[in-house]
C-alpha cells in the first residue's frame, strides 16, 4: 500500500489495511487485480492518502443539491463526504443506512470516525449503489472518475491516474 499511496503514513495503512482486505472480498472487489487497481487508485485520491475520513470543507457547497437529495435546510453541511469515497448527500446517506440497516441520517458521523464504515461505505458505493465495477474491469478510468466524483472536467485526474500506475505495477499488471 506504501508504494501505491506514497503519501500516506504508515499508521494510516495499517489503520485501513485490514478493513479493505475484508472490504473487497465482501463486495468482490477482490476477485479482480484491474478493480482493486482502480479501487484503491480512487479512494486513495479520495481520502489524501488516508489523511480525511472526512471531508476537509464544511459542505455548504452541497446546500440544496437536489441532485444528493439534500432537500432540507442543513443537508449540505450535515451529509458532506465522509469515508474512504467521500459519501456525500443525503440521498446516499439514505441508501447506505437502509443497506446497512442502521441510521446515519441522524447521525452521520461514525462513517468517518470508525474505519471500518470508512472502507465498507466506499466499498458499497463502489460495488452496490454506483456498480462501477464494470467500468473499472474495461480500465476506463475517466468513467471510474466521474461515477465517483463527477466531471468533466476531472477532479484530481492527474492523481488519481498517477495512484492507478502504481496499484498496476504492485498488482503485477503494469
């Protein structure tokens, strides 16, 4: 994980490592060297190497973004990206608590604060909300790109890209 995310400290992995290697098998992100490439290539761009489990912004730039379902006064800054992928919006604060049987509508810290909801909520938007598994699997990283974060233009492509080389060349597919 050190050489595909240079930038993270070493707690950091050994913080999220063993979460993600349960996290990919109970998704099946695992059962393909190319998606674990891509996965660990977007959360790790997603999260600062790491560094955020929460989204350094305070989310008012989400307020009344129909499009995240945030439709109450509040929604932006309460529902702003939290996990591994940045969740954001309470649309998908929604779906995640009803697939997860638990309420992070009223409270949606814990997906940033315990690690293992970091990894399992970027785990199922990866696999079960957005199904970017696929696209990951055709090594179509701008469509990786925008089902996670949007664009064009891309945010953080460069990085992203940079971090996909890496996980290629550790997983043997460089």
């Amino acid at each position: 994980m050190a050489i595909v995310l240079p930038a993270a400290a070493s707690s950091k992995i050994d913080l999220y490592f063993e979460p993600l290697k349960a996290g990919m098998v109970k998704y099946g992100i695992a059962s393909s060297p190319l998606q674990m490439a891509h996965f660990i290539a977007q959360i790790g761009h997603e999260s600062g190497s790491f560094l955020y489990s929460e989204e350094i912004a305070s989310g008012a730039a989400y307020e009344g973004r129909g499009d995240l379902g945030n439709t109450q006064p509040g929604d932006g800054k309460r529902f702003k990206g939290r996990g591994l992928i940045q969740l954001t919006g309470r649309a998908n604060y929604a779906s995640y608590s009803q697939f997860n049987n638990a309420d992070y509508l009223s409270d949606p810290t814990p997906i940033a604060r315990d690690p293992l909801l970091s990894v399992d909520a970027a785990c199922w938007y990866w696999a079960v909300l957005r199904r970017i598994g696929p696209h990951a699997e055709a090594d179509d990283a701008k469509k990786v790109t925008r089902l996670i974060n949007g664009g064009p233009p891309f945010n953080g492509l460069d990085d992203r890209l940079a971090n996909l080389a890496r996980a290629k060349a550790v997983l043997g597919l460089a």
